[in-house]
C-alpha cells in the first residue's frame, strides 16, 4: 500500500473513530428527550369504537421485558374499561334518541306491534288451555289438545316471524339498540375466546454481541415506539374529542335544568298530561346526567392509556439508547481494529527489513505478513459484526468439513507417509520412479518424498544432479515403481551389431553362453528370492534366464540381451559383458585357443 493512500485511510478512519466515540459518550445516560411525531388523524368514529382495545392488544407482542409486560396488561385493562362504558353510553342513548322512522321503518314497526300483540294473545289462548287440560275429567281432553298444539305452532311460527321482522328493522336502521346489544355480544364473546395472559419475559434488556443484531434490535426498537407513540396519539385524540362532546353535553344539560326549574312550579297546576311529560322529561335528564358520568370516565380511561403507553415508549426509547450505545462501541472496535492492521504494517515490516534476510526472501515474509495481519483483523471483526458462535458443536462440524475440503492433499500426504513406511513401501537409497522421474530415494518426510534424478534405466543410469520432491499423495492416490527389491535386482539390457561377414549364429550362442555364464549366480538366487516373495500369493514363479533377441536394422543385425543383475552390480556387470563380447567380436582365434588350454 502506498504511503499516501495508507495516510489518507488512516486520516479518514481516525475521523470515523472519533465521531464514533463521542456519540458512545453521549448516548451513556439516554436521557435525551422524547422527539414528538407527526401522525395522520385516525378514521371516523365508529358506533362503538372499539379500536382501543384492538391497539391494546395487537402493542401485547411488543413487550419484551416484565415491566413492559405489566404497562402492556394495564393499557388491556382500561382500553377494555373504556368500551365497556362506550357500549354502556351507546346503549343509553340509543334508549334515549331512537332514530326517526322512515316509511319503510314505520311499515316493519307497525308489523312488529302486531305480531307482538298476535303473541301476547297466543301466549294467553296457551296458558288458558293448558289450565283446562290441567283438571280430571275434563270433556274433549282431545280436541282441547289439538288446539293447544294448534296454538303453540302458531306461536313458534310468529315468533320466527318476529324475529325476521327484527333483522328487518335493524337492516333498515331502525333499530340502533338490538344492533348494538348485538355487537356488545359478539365483543364479549371475542374477549372470551381471546384472553391475554402473562408471559414470563426477563428482568431487562438483553443487549445483542454483535453488531449487526445490535442495529436489527434498534430498528426493532424504533418501529415499536413508533407504534407505541401513535397508539399515545390515538388516546389523547380520543380523549379529546370526548371532552368536546362531555362539554357539549354538559351546556345542553344546563339549559335544559333551567327550563325543567321553570316548567316544576307550574306542574302544580298543569293536567294529568303535562306532568307525565313533565315526569318523562326528568328521567331523561337523569340519564343524561349519567350518560355525563360515564363521558367523564372516559376521558379519565384515555388519558390513562396515554399515560401507559407514554410510560412505554419511554422504556423503549432508553432501551434504544441503550443498544445504540453498544451499537457505537461495536463500530469504534472495528474502526480501531482497521487503524491497528494499517498502523502495525509498516512497523513490522521495519522490524523485519533490519532482520538482515536476502531480497527474496524478504518480499515473501512481507507478503505473508500482511495476510496474516488483514486475516487476523478481519477474524477480529467478523467476530465483533457477528457476535461469537453460540453453536458450538454446528461451527466446529462445518469448521472440520472445511479444513478437511481445504487440507485434503496434506491429509493424503500424511496418511501416504505411513503407507511409504510400511512393508511394501520404499526406503532412502532405493531406485524409483514416480510419475515418470526415476531416481533414487535421499528423503522420506511426513508430506513429501525427494529424489535425486537419474536418466533412464536402460541408459546411463547416471545422476543429473536435480532433486524432485513429490507430495505423499502419490502413494494413495497414484503408483510408483520400486526397482530396489530384498536383493536390489533389476533387468539391465545391451545391444549388440552383428558386422558384416561374421555368422550371426555364431555369435550369438556365443554371446549367450557368455552372458549366461556371467550371470547364472545372480538369476539363481533371484529366482529363489522371486520364489519365497510370491508364495503367499500363489503366483507362478518367474524365471532369471537371460533373454536374446536378434532384429534386422537397417546396418545388419542387433543383438538385444537382457540379463538380470543387482542394483549396484550393474556397470561392473555391463562392463565385463562388453569386454568379452568384443573380444569374441574381434578376436575369434585368441578365444578358441584359450578354450582349448582350458578344456
């Protein structure tokens, strides 16, 4: 990295570092206040607006501690409080102000008078023969049961037919008060069936390791005061709309005592009339004082409930804090972490520059160094941005799964040692060839084998002074030739050219008998070895013989002889062989003689 850019990262991170630091100082108290949220007003009052309780319970899931638990049940209780009397006052002044009736309305009252006063005759007709049958004795018990059965089926028919007469009305919106006795069931029913209960939540906050589950927790956070805050803003709108209309209730109710004082003195003397609606006008403005009372109740219910989740959202606000506090902490470690890497490169890269190694060598360490240094951080960090493992027995499986894919050879290798140390592997000074490189064995380590090269077997056989190393994963996964046996033998070969003029025939019994002479103690004892090797493998035993082959070239004939040796016998054997078949090449007379002398 060069010097200007690594001075420039180091300038930008230390800027980071700094702004990081003091929002950690900062945000160590979370006391900082409370910013207001601009909503959108809530959607037209229904009849009964049960939309407190429905905020209530949907903020439950939102708890994570048992304090917010123990708010989150008490806004339950009073948003539950608060309906209870929104269906009380619904139905009182449903009682007290029944919608005005259209033709329509009109037509289903007057037919719902008439089947209720079919009923009440039916009901009398029903009880009145039922008396008769009741008594002994009683003349045409049958035809009296007939009609009481007649009557009660009459009845059950009316009574249904009441009742659609009923659904009618309240279609019609005739009927506000069955409507509402009606939905005020099917609400306890649903309380019933939905009831919260207490959860066991913790003490406090747990504050996320990381930081990246520490920023999730305080988004989360966030979403939940939001959420916390409109519900506060639905309550004291709520509130305030009924105080508006307490108020409104309350002017009108004044009014109307004033008049009731005037209208009292003069009741005295009114007629019998005057003083029923006199009498009528009085209840009502009793009801509607408790239609009052319940309106104050209200209001003191939501502002309550504006006061819980107010509490709540302060709760949730310093447990934000809170985690924004670790949050900035988390960030400052990596951004320290980013200055060490960048600020210890270049200091260890002096220290190693001193150590006197040559240019080489040097450029390789530095490389090294620098992984190893960026490896380190980013483990660091990786550790800060996602917390340590807390699956302990899953990351050491997937971890040994993965240096097992990653260090396959060096396993191999190793594992291909001991297969090299055993019975039938090769030893230091042995004559091998692996993938194609033959030489002899100087170095059996843990992961690789060395050789010192030598040329071809059936050439020269002379070193070339290189060594080659092979990975031990040749002897798992490939083959390799050992030409060193118990007693080092190994098939040499030499050829030989018939000159013009002598008879190859000739030549060749004697070379064969030379050859054959030469080597008639070897190939024995080779044999015998060869023998007692493959015994155990019931394989048939070979056979030492020396081997000629005669083959026209293009200069006459070549003899090719192979002819079994030991290792380190081979050019001494290979030199006596030549020599004596040049002489029986060149001197044919000098040989028969010497063979008569002998005979």
């Amino acid at each position: 990295m060069a010097r200007k850019a690594r001075t420039f990262i180091t300038a930008i991170l230390c800027c980071c570092a700094l702004v990081a630091a003091g929002a950690f100082y900062f945000t160590r108290t979370g006391e900082s206040p409370l910013p207001k949220l601009h909503v959108k007003s809530p959607p037209a009052v229904p009849l009964v607006d049960e939309s407190p309780l429905l905020a209530a319970r949907s903020l439950h899931p939102l708890a994570g501690t048992q304090e917010e638990e123990q708010l989150s049940l008490g806004a339950i209780h009073q948003a539950d409080h608060e309906v209870e009397l929104a269906f009380a006052m619904a139905l009182r002044q449903a009682h007290l102000q029944p919608p005005v009736l259209t033709p329509e309305t009109k037509a289903i009252s007057e037919h719902i008078q008439s089947l209720e006063s079919q009923l009440q005759s039916e009901a009398a007709e029903i009880t009145r023969l039922t008396k008769l049958l009741a008594k002994p004795g009683v003349p045409n018990a049958d035809d009296l049961q007939d009609q009481l059965d007649l009557a009660q089926a009459q009845k059950s028919l009316h009574e249904e037919e009441l009742e659609d007469a009923h659904e009618d009305m309240m279609s019609a919106g005739g009927d506000n008060e069955r409507v509402l006795q009606q939905k005020y069931k099917e609400y306890e029913a649903l309380q019933h069936s939905t009831a919260v209960g207490a959860v066991s939540k913790p003490a406090a906050l747990e504050v996320p390791a990381s930081l990246i589950s520490q920023a999730r927790a305080c988004i989360q956070l966030w979403s939940h005061r939001k959420q916390l805050l409109q519900a506060q803003q639905d309550a004291d709108k709520l509130a305030n709309d009924l105080t508006e209309r307490s108020q409104a209730l309350s002017q009108r109710l004044r009014g109307e005592r004033q008049t009731m004082a005037s209208g009292t003195a003069q009741s005295k003397t009114a007629d019998k009339e005057q003083r029923g609606a006199a009498l009528a006008a009085m209840r009502a403005h009793t009801d509607w004082r408790m239609a009052l009372a319940d309106f104050s109740q209200r209001i003191a219910d939501e502002r309550q409930l504006s006061k819980l989740y107010s509490d709540w959202a302060a709760i949730v606000y310093r447990q934000m804090i809170a985690i924004a506090h670790a949050l900035l902490l988390s960030v400052l470690l990596v951004l320290l972490i980013a200055l060490a890497v960048i600020i210890a490169e270049p200091v260890l890269e002096g220290r190693l520059s001193k150590q006197g190694f040559d240019r080489r060598r040097l450029t390789t360490m530095r490389m090294v160094l620098r992984l190893c240094l960026r490896g380190l951080g980013a483990l660091v960090a990786l550790l800060v941005l996602f917390g340590p493992p807390t699956q302990l027995s899953t990351i050491v499986a997937f971890a040994g799964a993965g240096l097992t894919v990653a260090l396959k050879d060096f396993i191999v290798a190793f594992f291909g040692w001991f297969v090299l140390m055993g019975r039938n592997g090769i030893h230091v000074g042995d004559w091998v060839e692996i993938e194609g490189i033959g030489g002899e064995v100087v170095e059996i380590g843990l992961l690789r084998t060395v050789l010192m090269e030598t040329g071809n077997w059936n050439d020269t056989g002379h070193p070339t002074g290189r060594k080659v190393a092979f990975v031990n994963s040749f002897a798992m996964e490939k083959h390799y030739f050992n030409f060193t046996t118990k007693g080092q033998w190994l098939w040499d070969e030499l050829s030989v050219l018939v000159p013009p003029g002598r008879d190859p025939n000739l030549l060749v019994a004697q070379i064969q008998e030379l050859v054959s002479a030469e080597t008639r103690a070897n190939a024995a004892l080779a044999e015998q070895e060869w023998q007692h090797a493959t015994h155990n493998y019931h394989v048939q035993s070979f056979s030492a013989t020396p081997a000629i082959d005669v083959r026209p070239t293009v200069a006459g004939l070549t003899v090719v002889v192979r002819y079994i040796t030991q290792a380190n016998e081979r050019y001494e054997v290979r030199s006596r062989l030549y020599r004596g078949i040049v002489e029986r090449m060149h001197h044919p007379a000098a040989l028969a003689a010497r063979a008569n002398a002998e005979q």
